[in-house]
C-alpha cells in the first residue's frame, strides 16, 4: 500500500488516490449492502399484486378446488401464467383463464378487467354482481364506477384503490390490516 | 495491486448481475413500496413506455429530482441534469438578458421544439440579434413555466420532425405537468449569492382538486423576486476607474400560474386543459454612457432597460374512442408571448434638453394557435395512428415613443434612447402565416425481439411552400437487457415570422470609434433587396442516430447513443453591410442607415457526438437508498458557409467553438431515512469567442452542487444547499480587448459562459403538505 503514494508526479498521485477511492467504493458496497433496489414493469407488479391481495380477503363461496384468475382482454402476454406457475393462492393451485368477451366468464373468483374493456365496463360490472366475484382493474375511475379494486401507478409505485361499500355488497371479508396500506374510496353523495 | 483489483472488481460485478429473488415471495408492503418503470410519452402517439426500451433516446428528469436540485428555473433545471444541454446567463445585450437562449447539441434555440402535454407550446416573440448563443433566433421561453407544475421533463434526443412538425431538429423537450394524486403543497426558498448579492426569494402553491373518476384540476401559483448579481469590472472611461455598469443575473419579479385539469365522462369522454401564464418584469442596464461635452444634459447615466414581458397559453382538448381499440383526441392550443420594451434614467442625445428620461419603446408580439386532430387505432402487434394540424401565427411590431427613436434630424448624433432606441413606426409589422400538417405514424412489433417505428408527415406553409418528411426507428433485443437501436430521418424547421419580418435600427459608435447607424430589415424591404435578400426559406435536416441499451440488472443502465445531423438553408443574420453600388447607397441614405443586416438562408452546418449515460441504485440493508446517476456528452458543430453576405468568423467560432464540446454530469443522491444528501457535479469544457478578431479562449470548469433535505415530519420538509458551492468563475478576458472587454475591461467574463459569472448560491427551502 505504501508503494502507491511514492508517485512520480503530482497528476499521478492524484490519479491513483482516485482509482483507489473507486474501489473502496465498490468494496464497501459489496460488503455492506444486500439487497438490491430495482425496478419491475408496472405489468409484473399488477400480476402480482392480485395474488397478493387475495390473502387480505375472504370469499363468501368455497366451492372450487382451484382458485381462478379471469384476464379480460389479455393485455399481459404470458405473465400471469408466469407469475402463477406452482403458485397456491389459499391453498389451492392456480388457474388462469382468459376470455375476450364477459360472456365467456365461468365460475371465477378474480376477474382482471384491462383497460381496453372500457366501452363494456357497465355490462360486465351488471354480469358480475351478485357472483361474489373481485373485481380488479387498471382502469381509470374503476373504483368509483362500481369496481371494487382499482390499481394505479403514482410516483412509479403501485397504489391501490377500494370500494369497500362494494366489496361488503359482493359478500367479501377483508383483514382489515388491508386498509392501512390502501386508499380506500370515499363515496361523496353528491356524485 | 492490479492484480489484487480485478478478482474483487469480478466479485462485485459477479454480485451486480445477481439477480433479486422472485418478486411473488415479496410481501405486500414491498410490493407498494417496489419502484416500477418510467414511463414517458413522448415520441409515439401509441401509448406511454418505459423509456429505456425506446428506439430512440429519451430522458426523464422527475419532479423528485427537480426538487432535489434547489433551482427555481426551468432553464437551470435543464442544464442541472442534461449533458450538452447550454444555457448562458448574459448581460449588456438588450432583450437577450431578459429570456435566456438555450440550446441541446450547441445547435440553435429554434431547433428545439418544446411541448406541453404532447402539444405545441409558443415561442417567444424576442429575437436575438445580439452576439449571444442563439443569435438570430426566437424560441420557447422556458422560464414562463412554473416548475412547481411539473410532474417530469421528456427529452428526445433526436430528430422528429416527420412525427411533431417544424423545429423538432436537435431534440423534443416534452413537459408532463401533475396530473391525479399529487398532494397539495405550499413552498417558499430564500437565497443569496456568497458575495451577498443576488438575493433570492420564491414562493409556490399546488392545490390539487379531485373530480369525478378520477379526474383532477390542479393550480399552480409561483412568484420568484430575483436580485440583480454586480459582477462588472472598473470603467476605465471614467477617473478613478469605477464599477458603473451592471455586468449579472437582471433584477426581476416573476409571476406563474399554472392550470391542468382532466374531467373524466362516464361515456369514456375526457376532457383536458391546460393553461399557462407568467408576467415578468426584469431589469438590467446597458453600458454606462460617460459624460458627455458634445451633447447637452449629459452628465453620465446609467440606461436601464426594462423588459415587461407578458406570456399566456391555452389548451383544451377532448378525447375518446371510436371502438375499443381506436381512439382520438381534439385538441387547440393558443398561446401568446408579449415582449414590451422601456428604457428608464436615459437620454435621446438628439432631443437636447428637452429628452424625457423614460421611453416606452415598443413591444414585440407573436401569437400562435394550433388545432389538431388525432386517431390510434391499435391492432394485434400495430400501432397505427394519424392526424392532422392546423397552425395560424401572427407577429407583430408596435413602435414606441417618437422621442424614444426620433434622431431629430441629425444624423451626427446617436440617435434614439441611449441603450436601446425604440421600434420605428417604420419598423411596424403585423403578418401572418398558417400551415396545414397530416402525418401518419406506425409501430410495429415484428416480433418479442425487434420493434419498426415509420413515420411521414407532409406540410403545407402559407409563406415558404411544403415540407415532406419521413422517420423510421428500429429497436432490436439482441438479449433481454441488451437493446439495439437507430434511426433515420428527415426535418425542417419554418423560418420564423420574426426572422422575415424583424426591423430595427440603432445608433452606436463602433470599434474604431465611428458613429455608426444600423438597421436591421425586412427580408421584403426594398432595402434588403437591394443587398440581396430573398423570401426565407425553410431549414432542412438529415438526423441519424445508432446506438443501445444495456441493463447488466434492474439497478444499473449503461446508455450509448452516435448521433450525426446535418442542417441545409441555416438562417443566419447578414454582416453589417454598406452599401458597393449606387442604388444600396441610395437607398441606405433614404433610410438614414449606414450599414444594413437581414436573414438569409445561408449555411450548411453538421454537428455530431455521442451521449454515453449510466445510472444506478442501490439499497442498502438499513434501507437507506443510493442512485447514481452520469452523463457524458460530446457534440462538435461545423459550418460551412460560402454566402458572402453572412460569412463571419465571430458566427463561426460562435457556432464551432462557442459552447462547451464536452460536458458531464455526476449526480448522487443518498437516502436515509428522514434525510437526503444530493451531490452533483458538472463539467462544463473549454470554450472560445472571438472578439476584434482574435479568438480567446475559455478553460473548462467544474460545478458542485449540494442539498441536505430533513423532512421534520410527515408532511414538512427543510432543505438547505448550495449551487456551485466552490464559487467558481470562468476565467476573464486574456488581456484587455478595449474598454469594454477584458481583464480588466466592464465586462471580465465572456458571455458565452455556460455557468454564468455570478458564483456560489447557497439556500434554504421549506415544503409543507396538506
């Protein structure tokens, strides 16, 4: 170590105490930190969040051996088939279905709805109610128009919107540690 | 010790590319807390995208970031964060110190196209005809726009012309103002230069109101006093020597209200608008006129001109869709920049003892009002949209007082009010030009791996004629975290009305002491005919760009992007011209003038370099959070110029060696808990201007800037920092050049400085949330 400072000029010197500040540097972050900060496609997230949230909430229908996720208007590729792969979501295996038009909609305890469904959102939230089926979806204004859980991205983080009124209406339990991480929708009677 | 170096360099890399555990195994509250892509706009009319798998280069400047930055000016913010981004402070010239001239790639002000919302924002109605940055061109004044308002900044760096029309040559700076969700917030910052001067104090509030299905009308109020800097040196005109002129940043007061509202239809109907509005009172001098024995009443005064610039813009849109997979958007967009000229504690020389001190001389006006038209129909892997644009300009000149242009027929005195003579009645202009636009786009998702974007708009203008152009953009994964991308086009960029139909004149004494009167024409005024002049022309530019994207891992990017422009037809300003044959000395005599200049379609420039940008971040295991962010820039510009009438070696320094070529930004930011430590550091490199022929040249500097924020409770934050905190100045003048340049001249500092000359500003800054 001492070699490093008989230098042969002022430039060089200068130019070696840099390179060495450089990798303490790096060494002091290979060693101190663990884990890592990055990013994920705001698609991965709404995949995953849905799993997730499903622990928070109670079905009022136990009537299935699987827990299926419906995709209205796959606008994910393959991620939920990824996501979901070897996946239990209270304790049953995962299926994923995914159907272009409410119709097609069968026994389902999710429905996705994605943002390209907008024009029908009225017909599928009348095809769903009463089916104990959760709601989710991207689009804009979902909470308030019926929906019950609305994701959303601010400040590049996920949010999560719910109507809670709706949810109860629909027969669904929720832990209610749920609403301390969630934007919960206010109903303003004059709207 | 190398050998000891690369084991535990492999190692950390080793780590680096270790990717994270399945994001599934996370819980709930990592997941809310998990950063997601940044998504931008601009660039495609098919829907937002992440920005790093963009065929073309894109930057994001965040409104955290922005606030990090402890700066109040849009401008500043710029230059904070963008390499090759340059952005003079200049002083003594006229109605450039009041609107700052701005350039990306040292190409020119006016080929950078500025957007609000994805719409056309106005230019100015100022012209700079001065020796600054930007001479001869009219641009966006940046600084009209709050950026308490802005939710992040969008930089193309490359040519779009064939997607967004005229000026889109350098690059396409895109502000997306805050939109739903943002809390309301009142600001206020207080801050001074390390010589004491420069006094600081801003003031801003955000009021965010929700609307139904989650719509928004968000207000934005600012008011920024800015104190003048005094960085001139000693007149030595006058015994003793003494420091008379005001050389810094102007006195000003500034004004911004900013509106954007969205209201959601429950039909899928939105509605939007947007609005903007700054009034601006800035002050700052011109050189201190000695006393005079030759005139009366002149005992030395300081000429103080005074810019009252009033700027308003409108945006009203509504969007919907066809189908569920085509949509439209109709939107108009009107906006208006007045520039109004004083002149105060002056004297017209010629009017004798009856010379008021105070001129009202006249004010430049330019409006602008575009409508568009815009259809995305989005099929399996395409998609497809087109549009169509109609934009109506006005320009106008309103003379001032008689008193403050009159020479009172004698032409042996200078005429006018001393620092700035007034708009003549024969300078007034009111023109105007429209242009029809329809251009289509398509992207195209051949497959998982590579992505076509074409482009084509053609254009019709009522002055100039027709302009077609063509884009296409190609992006291939070659692996998951390795992109590949380049792109073509062509471009253009309308002269403006300002540049065909700007008219001055003033008197001053040149170089050699000569009383000189010169008038700047019209490019239709039988003067300029005279000389030579023709109808402008439109600027026509060949882009190419190649290069990718590497993301070793989700925390760390590398950015490399080759980019090569070429401008035909640049306008340039003429010489001063006097007059060879009898009919221009005719005529020169006629108009009281000397020497004439007007613009011309005269050179070919090229300009080329390369972006190299890396960020990274980091957590570590006591969660506090580092990201670091760099960008290098090289840009050199050439110009090739064989019109006599404009071949200039002070324009070609000005645009060859005048800007930096090499610029760097280093910016760290450290998060831990309840504090926040920003580091940046800037390069700006050498520099040259030519004045009297000689060309001097500037050193590169470096900048630092610091900030320590302490958000002391959930909602309230305190910050305190620096920028520039080593006070560093360019180097002054080798020599003295005369009286007014030099070492030890009025003005040390050359005005192309890329950093200013007023040194460190330190501050402090309060946010409240509510």
């Amino acid at each position: 170590m001492l070699k490093l400072f008989k230098m042969d000029s002022h430039h060089q010197q200068i130019n070696k105490m840099l390179k060495l500040a450089f990798y303490c540097f790096l060494i002091f972050l290979f060693f101190y930190g663990s884990c890592s900060y990055s990013y994920e496609s705001e698609n991965k997230l709404k995949t995953v969040i849905v799993g997730k949230l499903a622990k928070y909430i109670t079905w009022k229908k136990k009537n299935s051996s699987k827990f299926v996720i419906t995709v209205l208007g796959n606008e994910f590729g393959t991620l939920f088939d990824e996501v979901y792969l070897h996946k239990q979501i209270k304790h049953k295996p995962v299926e994923i279905k995914y159907i272009k038009s409410i119709d097609e909609l069968k026994k389902s305890e999710v429905l996705f709805i994605s943002k390209s469904n907008r024009d029908n959102l009225n017909d599928i939230l009348a095809y769903t109610k009463h089916k104990n089926i959760l709601t989710i979806s991207d689009k804009r204004g979902f909470a308030q128009k019926g929906g019950i859980i609305q994701l959303y991205f601010l400040d590049q983080m996920l949010k999560i919107r719910i109507n809670v009124e709706k949810l109860k209406e629909e027969g669904f339990g929720i832990d209610r540690t749920l609403l301390r991480v969630v934007d919960v929708l206010k109903r303003d009677k004059s709207l | 010790m190398n050998n000891k170096i690369i084991p535990l360099s492999t190692l950390f890399v080793s780590r680096l590319l270790c990717d994270q555990s399945d994001i599934y195994e996370k819980s709930l509250k990592e997941l809310l807390s998990t950063k997601s892509e940044l998504k931008t706009d601009i660039g495609s009319r098919g829907g937002a995208k992440n920005y790093l798998e963009s065929n073309t280069p894109i930057d994001v400047i965040t409104y955290q970031q922005i606030e990090h930055s402890g700066l109040t000016s849009l401008v500043d913010v710029l230059r904070y964060f963008v390499a090759g981004f340059n952005a003079p402070e200049t002083s003594v010239a006229d109605g450039s110190d009041h609107v700052r001239s701005f350039t990306i790639r040292g190409m020119s002000p006016d080929q950078v196209l500025v957007l609000i919302n994805g719409k056309r924002v106005h230019t100015s109605a100022l012209l700079h005809v001065n020796g600054v940055i930007g001479r001869g061109s009219s641009h966006v004044d940046l600084d009209t726009i709050s950026i308490a308002s802005i939710e992040r900044i969008e930089i193309m760096r490359d040519g779009a012309s064939a997607q967004y029309g005229s000026d889109a040559i350098s690059g396409v700076i895109n502000i997306i103002l805050k939109g739903m969700g943002h809390k309301n917030s009142i600001s206020g910052q207080y801050g001074k230069r390390s010589r004491g001067d420069g006094v600081q104090e801003q003031a801003s509030s955000f009021i965010s109101i929700p609307l139904e299905y989650d719509g928004f009308f968000n207000i934005t109020m600012e008011a920024i006093k800015q104190e003048a800097t005094q960085r001139a040196g000693k007149d030595r005109r006058v015994m003793p020597p003494r420091v008379l002129t005001h050389v810094g940043v102007p006195d000003s007061v500034n004004y911004k209200a900013v509106i954007n509202s969205e209201i959601v239809q429950t039909d899928n109907i939105n509605i939007y608008t947007n609005a903007i509005l700054n009034y601006r009172d800035s002050k700052a001098s011109a050189f201190y006129r000695p006393p005079n024995s030759d005139v009366a009443n002149s005992n030395g005064f300081l000429p103080i001109i005074n810019a009252k610039i009033l700027d308003y813009g409108l945006c009203a849109g509504v969007k919907g869709k066809f189908s569920k997979d085509t949509s439209w958007d109709l939107s108009n967009s009107y906006g208006v920049n007045l520039f109004h000229y004083y002149v105060n504690d002056s004297i017209n020389y010629t009017l004798g003892n009856s010379s008021p001190n105070s001129f009202d001389n006249g004010s430049l006006k330019f409006t602008q009002n575009t409508t568009n038209f815009d259809i995305v129909k989005h099929l399996k892997d395409l998609k497809i949209s087109s549009g169509l644009e109609y934009r109506y300009e006005t320009y106008k000149i309103q003379a001032g007082d008689k008193a403050s242009y009159t020479n009172n027929k004698d032409i042996k005195k200078i005429a006018g009010s001393q620092g700035f003579a007034g708009f003549t009645q024969g300078n007034e202009v009111d023109r105007h030009r429209d242009s029809l636009a329809f251009y289509m786009d398509s992207v195209a998702d051949i497959n998982k791996k590579l992505t076509v974007e074409v482009f084509a708009r053609y254009e019709e203008y009522s002055d100039f004629g027709e302009s077609t152009n063509a884009k296409m953009a190609v992006s291939y994964k070659i692996m998951n975290n390795l992109l590949f991308r380049t792109s073509g086009s062509t471009g253009f960029r309308a002269p403006s009305l300002a540049q065909s139909f700007y008219a001055q004149t003033s008197s001053f004494v040149d170089e050699k002491g000569i009383l000189t009167h010169q008038g700047t024409f019209r490019t239709d005024h039988e003067v300029s005919r005279a000389f030579g002049a023709q109808n402008l022309l439109s600027e026509r530019s060949k882009n190419f760009s190649i290069g990718g994207v590497y993301e070793p891992t989700k925390k760390l990017s590398f950015m490399l992007d080759f980019f090569y422009i070429d401008v035909h037809n640049r306008i340039l300003l003429t010489n001063n011209l006097s007059g060879s044959t009898k009919e221009q000395k005719a005529l020169l005599l006629k108009y009281g003038v000397s020497q004439i200049r007007y613009f011309a379609n005269a050179a070919i420039t090229n300009t080329r370099g390369l972006d190299l940008k890396m960020n990274y971040s980091y957590e570590f295991e006591n969660s506090s959070i580092l990201e670091v962010n760099s960008w290098l820039n090289y840009t050199q510009n050439t110009i090739n110029n064989k019109d006599t009438n404009t071949q200039n070696d002070v324009e070609k320094v000005r645009i060859e060696n005048g800007q930096p070529k090499d610029s760097l930004r280093l910016l760290a930011t450290y998060t831990q808990k309840d504090l926040e430590y920003v580091l940046n550091m800037s390069r700006y490199g050498a520099y040259s201007q030519m004045l009297n022929g000689t060309v001097y040249d500037f050193d590169a500097s470096w900048t630092t800037d610091v900030q320590v924020s302490f958000q002391a409770t959930k909602d309230a934050k305190l910050s305190i920092g620096g920028n520039n905190i080593f006070d560093s100045v360019p180097n002054k003048w080798r020599g003295d050049v005369n009286n007014f340049y030099g070492n030890n001249g009025i003005k040390p500092y050359s005005r192309y400085s890329p950093y200013g000359y007023s040194g460190a500003y330190y501050y402090i800054k309060a946010t409240l949330e509510f």
